[in-house]
C-alpha cells in the first residue's frame, strides 16, 4: 500500500507553532517514521456504502505521554460534506479512555471509515482532519492543524471558524489531507432489471372453443323420434355454428359420436352405439344443412367415462363407493355387476343417470385465430386499447413491437382495468427495465396485494429492493429466489469472485471487472454490442492499460449512447484519461 502522509511531520510543524505548548516537541524525533495507508485506495461502492481502513503506524519515541490526537474522516464533494466516526488518540499520562500509543513501543491502529453512499460521493475527496491538545500543558482546548503544510489556523482564520457557514466549511477543507478521490460505482452497473421475471400472459393466438348438444335416444333404440330431434340445445348448436361461417377467423370441426349407457351386454351395446351415431350424423346434417360442414361420426359404445363424470356431479348416496367400484375393476361386466349388487342406488342410477348417456352427441370443435401482433399494435397506437383484453394487452407489451414507453402504457392500462397479480406484476418488470424503481416497488406490491404469490413476484421484489440499495430486505425474498438473483445477491454485497461463477453475459463481466478478473470480464460481453458493454470494455481497456481499445469503445459507447459523455468525466475509472490518452 502507498504511504500516503508522514503524518508526525505534519504534526510537529503544528506543535512547535503553539506558542508556549511543548509537550509535542519531542514528537518530531522520528516524525518521518509515521505511515498511513488507505485501503482500498480508490474508494468502491459496495452495498450502498463506501468504505476503507485507514491505517496508522506509530513508532517507537514518537508520541508524546501527554498529547492527544484528535482524526475525523470527512466525504466532501460539491454541495456538502458527510463527517464520519472520529477517533481519538492519546499518550500514557492523560486520564482519558481514547486508544492510547505508547511512547516507548509505539503503536498500530486501523480506523475503518463508513459512509451511506449519496450520488454526489461519485466525484469527492476522502479527507482525514486533526486536531491536537495537551490536556496538562497550555493547549487545553483541540486546534485544528492544516495536515498539508502543518500549520495551525491565524488569528484570521480562527475567527472565521468560529462564526461557522460557508467560509469556514471551505478552510476545514483546506485544512484536512485527501487520501483518497473518487468513488468506484461499478456496482451500480449491475442490471437487476435483466433478472426480473414476467409472467406468463396466458395468451394464445389460437384457440379451441367446444359447444356440444346431445340427440337423446330411448333405452335399445337408435331411432330418433322427432321430438328428439328439436331441443334448446340443438337450436343454439345449429345458430352459433351458423354464425361462425361468417368469421374468417374460425375454422369449425363438428363429430357426431354415438354411445350407449353401461347397462347391458357390452356386444350389443358397441353395435348400438355405432347405429346411434350413424342415425345422429343423419340427423344433424338435417340440422346443419345451411352450414355446409362435413360431418365425421364415430362411436364409443358404453359410455363409462360420462358415468363416471355424472355421478361425481351427482348429489347420489354413496357415490364414491361408485366411483371406487369404477376404479377398480376394468371389465365392464365387472362393473355392471358390482354397481347392479348395490341395489340401494342403481335405482337412482337406472333413474338419473343412465338415460343421459344413451346418446349421440354433436361436438363442434372451433380454433379460433386471435389478433396478429399488427393488428393489437395499430390499436394501441390509435388508443383503442377497449379493442384489446387482457391476455392481449400482456402479450402485446412483452413483444418487441412496441417502444419501452408504450409497453408501461399498455400494462398500465391494464393493470388499471384488471386489477390482476399479472397485469401489476409485467408492469412492474417494464417501469424497473426503464429505470423507474420507485414506480417499479409500487407495481410489485400491488401484485402482492391482488393476491399474486408467484415464483416470479418473489424473485422481483428480492431484485427491486437490490434496485433500491436495500440488501437487507432483498434477503427475504433470495432464498426462494432463482440463481441469477442469488448471485446478484451476492455481488450487490461485494461477492464477486462468487457471483462471477453463477452469472453470464454482461452481469458476468461486471461481476468478473469488479474482481479484477478483466480476461473472463471481456470473455462475457465478447458478441454484446449495446452501449453498456462498449462503455465497460472502455474500463476494462483502461484497467489493461490498452488506451487505443479504450478510445475505440468509449466513443462507440457514446455514439450509441451520449450520455456516456458525461458520465466518464465522472467515472472514477476513465475521467483522469479523458483529453489525454483517451480523444472523445
């Protein structure tokens, strides 16, 4: 580490200025034996935090048995200050509880220094600033010492630190030493947004629609009487595929199959199911003579399988024994027989159910084609959004069709309309990818509150809240969290090394860049050619001391994207290069 101060020189200088103050004269013995370091010694952002261990070396016959040393960290940046935890020194004769450094052994301490990250922090200065006294000598009170040239404030200067505001804000600043510039945001390069999950839409450009109507026949019979052949039922059948001939968009499939119910030789019932269907395709063609549709018939014989879904709909005593019978014997006779033997309910079965099951049965299949992509997007660009419902509206936004601002239009929509864990979920996704965070919590919790706890609302909220700075509320979510998340997890704490080996792509290289590990960071984001990955493969450049590549992929960033043009004269990894070796 660099030996950032040889802070007893700076001291002593101060020291002998005190007029008749000399308990730190003979401070300035080994005063050039001092060291401080700063680790790291460019400052990182790690959890919403910055922090570094100031470490100080006193050796031996250096600090005085009655002097006391007083070091405060400060952040300074334009705007503001933040001060944080100040630490005390002292000498083995003052009856204080500060560390004490002996004199004759000298002594080591590490001051861990800890900030709340405030975006100004990108572009400051980490100062440290003292303050001396002599308890049992004339400098009673601490006075400030200029830690760059040793000098203690004029008579001037005194008073204008004494009457506080602004001017005195500057001098301290000119006072205090800066051991370290700048603060590493790489972290906040990390895109959680690109972890969210969508949920599923439930949306399908085709889809099958089933109307049925039976043609019930008397118990033997596959004749058809004419009042058989007109019912409610078959009215409404014949209409609604009357209807859909006219709609370009429906493709019609209608089956005639014949059954017969359970009861009876099972020979005789297949063939009597067979002459059913053929009777009831007869039929319906008479039905559907002005739809035009070919007709397929087939039979099944005894209908087990509606006995069974009857009787389960059935308010029938003992049905379940029924259905047990039903589950456990496979011959059909088997069943006939033990169903026969509880004569306490084949009553009711002979009575209520059989005789829906003596039938033929017109099935209309339908596949319905939906709306094309172009068609859903002219809607919404006219505001016609009471054309779409809400599986449109959800499909719609998650194709790349639409802009990003349409796509949060769209989900707001519908989350407005329906009210769903879905609908407020996607948005939620769509407002993080946008980077409006506050918004994106908002949309997650009324996913939370719509009743939604899904796999994915769970995962986002564990990545909102990384969004946010908040760890210690994403650690409630991670653990039912998918891997990406909890490697994401992982480096928002500053675990690289270990979310490096579960991420891919551009998280991967900024988790690998962060880690020093620029070969594999490079690897990651070799085919990525957005604005982000030229703009990291510039640090990276930098890190590997390539200016050219550096120049190259910082202005394509910045062509792709401008922004990137102020943001490197902020960035405490280019801006030192920026109109030097690097040409924007």
């Amino acid at each position: 580490m660099k030996n950032l101060f040889k802070l007893s020189a700076l001291l002593v200088v101060a020291v002998m200025t005190l007029t008749g103050c000399n308990c730190f004269k003979k401070m300035a013995k080994h005063q050039d034996d001092v060291k401080l370091t700063c680790t790291p010694e460019v400052l990182v952002l790690n959890n919403g935090r910055v922090e570094a261990d100031v470490k100080v070396t006193f050796p031996e016959e250096y600090f005085n048995k009655k002097a006391v040393l007083k070091v405060t960290p400060v952040m300074v940046f334009e705007g503001g200050e933040v001060a944080g935890t100040t630490q005390y020194f002292q000498g083995t004769k003052v009856d204080d509880n500060y560390t004490v450094i002996s004199k004759d052994n000298g002594g080591e301490y590490t001051m861990h220094v800890s900030f709340p990250y405030d975006d100004r922090m990108e572009c400051s200065e980490l100062q440290l600033r003292a303050e001396v006294k002599c308890p049992k000598g004339k400098c009673k009170e601490f006075t400030l010492v200029n830690l760059n040239d040793g000098a203690i404030p004029t008579k001037e200067q005194a008073e204008i630190l004494a009457a506080g505001g602004a001017e005195a804000d500057m001098l301290k600043r000119q006072f205090g030493l800066t051991i370290a510039q700048g603060v590493n945001t790489m972290q906040r390069d990390l895109d959680y947004a690109a972890a969210m999950q969508s949920m599923e839409s439930g949306y399908k450009n085709v889809i099958t629609e089933v109307t049925k109507a039976n043609y019930m026949y008397a118990i033997n019979s596959s004749t058809l009487s004419s009042k058989a052949k007109k019912s409610d039922e078959l009215t409404a059948f014949q209409q609604k595929a009357a209807e859909q001939m006219s709609n370009d968009r429906i493709k019609q499939n209608i089956y005639v199959n014949g059954y017969a119910s359970p009861d009876g030789p099972e020979k005789f019932n297949d063939k009597l199911s067979a002459k059913r269907s053929e009777s009831g395709k007869k039929a319906a063609e008479q039905l559907l003579k002005e739809v035009g549709l070919p007709l397929d018939a087939a039979s099944y014989g005894e209908d087990w399988e509606g006995f069974k879904e009857l009787v389960a709909a059935s308010d029938i005593e003992d049905k379940e024994l029924i259905l047990s019978v039903l589950n456990s014997y496979e011959s059909s006779s088997e069943r006939e027989n033990q169903i026969k033997n509880m004569s306490q309910v084949f009553e009711a079965l002979k009575n209520d159910i059989l005789p829906q099951l003596r039938r033929a049965q017109l099935v209309n299949s339908s596949d319905i084609t939906g709306k094309t992509d172009d068609e859903m997007v002219a809607f919404v660009r006219n505001g016609q959004y009471d054309k779409l419902d809400e599986k449109e509206m959800l499909h719609i936004a998650s194709t790349d069709k639409l802009s990003e601002r349409e796509q949060i239009t769209v989900l707001e929509k519908a989350a407005k309309e329906y009210k769903s864990a879905t609908a407020y979920n996607n948005l939620g996704v769509a407002y993080a990818k946008a980077g409006e965070t506050a918004k994106a919590d908002e949309a997650f919790a009324a996913a939370v509150k719509a009743g939604g706890n899904a796999s994915e609302i769970n995962n986002n909220l564990a990545l909102v809240n990384l969004m946010k700075g908040d760890t210690a509320a994403a650690k409630s979510y991670v653990a039912a969290a998918t891997a990406e998340t909890k490697a994401l997890a992982a480096a928002a704490e500053g675990n690289y090394a270990s979310a490096q080996s579960q991420l891919d792509g551009y998280n991967a290289a900024v988790a690998a860049a962060m880690n020093a590990d620029y070969t594999a960071a490079k690897q990651f984001i070799a085919n990525d050619t957005t604005a982000k990955a030229d703009y990291l493969r510039a640090i990276i450049a930098v890190k590997q001391g390539d200016m050219a590549a550096a120049t190259a992929q910082l202005n394509s960033a910045i062509a792709k994207e401008p922004a990137y043009a102020e943001r490197c004269k902020k960035d405490v990894n280019l801006r030192e290069y920026i109109g030097k070796d690097i040409i924007l």
